[in-house]
C-alpha cells in the first residue's frame, strides 16, 4: 500500500512537520534576510549604526518567526555563529556591489524563457544592473565553495546558465552569473 501511495498516487509525506536545521535552516534564513535587506527602502544607502541597527532587528524577528530552534537552549553558539556569519555577509555583498557599481537589486526575481522543450520559469536570488547597463545573476549559496568554484571552472553551472538565458531573452544582453557563498 505504501508503495501505491507513494509512486502511484504521488503521495509523499508533508515537509510541514519536519523543523530544518544546520545549513539547511542558516541557508533558508541567510535568504529570507538578504531578501528582506535589499526589500527594505535605501537598503543598499545604509551604512555603519543604520546598517547595524537594521540587521539586529531583522535578525532578530527572522530568527524569532522562522529560526526559533536557534532561540532555544544550549543553541546559542549557533546563533552568535549564523549572527556574525549574515552580518559579514550583508557587509560583503555591499562592499562588492559597491565596487561593481551596481544600482539596480533585485531579489528573488521570478524568471521565465522558452526553450524547445517548452517554457521554463525559474527564481534567481539575486538580478542585479551596474551604471554601465551591464545584468548579472547571483545565486548564493550557505556552504560547498570549492564545489561552486568547481562547477564554474568546468561550465557545469546549469541553474545559472538557463537563468542566464532566461534573463536574455527579457533583455536581449547575456548576463554575467555567480555564486556568493
């Protein structure tokens, strides 16, 4: 019977009940924050105790609505750990966009072409514009750098090649693709 359920009928248990945790639960918070960040009005003007003042309180209701393992004892370490961590992060992403002189952040950015075999749709982490025009795509990532840099190097990047393509075919200019890890 449970094989019917499952391969017959598609039905598999729900993904509701089960809490995420390690890379798993800090990869989903580092996006729902950088998305919260580059979201927020002036987001990408803030800079030292309006910057740090914008990331304790949003670090501290994601962890509250979406991190509360986090919260509970004996897990602090982990929470110092993922605070410094995104922190770092948001400073990182800034410094780089700054000296890319990027202008245009968009998070989350539903994508969608159409290939041989049909349309595709797709959801980039990051689309992001220089003062030159020039697009590029930034798929971040919490772990696994030297995979990334591997599949890179190897042109083995398939999600961000076809987000790449999905971005061209709206602007008719092939974007430069990356990882932040």
């Amino acid at each position: 019977y449970q094989w019917v359920l499952q391969y017959t009928a598609r039905l598999n248990s729900s993904n509701l009940l089960a809490v995420a945790d390690g890379n798993q639960l800090y990869g989903n918070l580092a996006h729902r924050l950088i998305d919260r960040f580059f979201r927020a009005e002036n987001a990408q003007t803030l800079r030292g105790d309006a910057l740090k003042a914008w990331f304790s309180r949003e670090f501290a209701v994601l962890v509250a609505e979406e991190g509360a393992v986090l919260l509970m004892p004996g897990r602090r370490v982990d929470y110092e750990r993922l605070r410094s961590a995104l922190e770092r992060a948001i400073g990182e992403i800034l410094r780089q966009f700054k000296t890319a002189g990027i202008e245009v952040v968009e998070s989350e950015r539903e994508l969608g072409g159409k290939f041989l075999g049909g349309d595709l749709q797709g959801k980039a982490d990051l689309v992001v514009r220089n003062k030159m025009g020039k697009w590029a795509i930034v798929d971040m990532k919490w772990a696994g750098a030297n995979y990334y840099q591997g599949r890179l190097s190897q042109n083995r990047h398939l999600q961000l090649a076809v987000y790449a393509e999905m971005l061209r075919q709206e602007t008719g200019a092939l974007p430069q693709v990356s990882y932040f890890i």
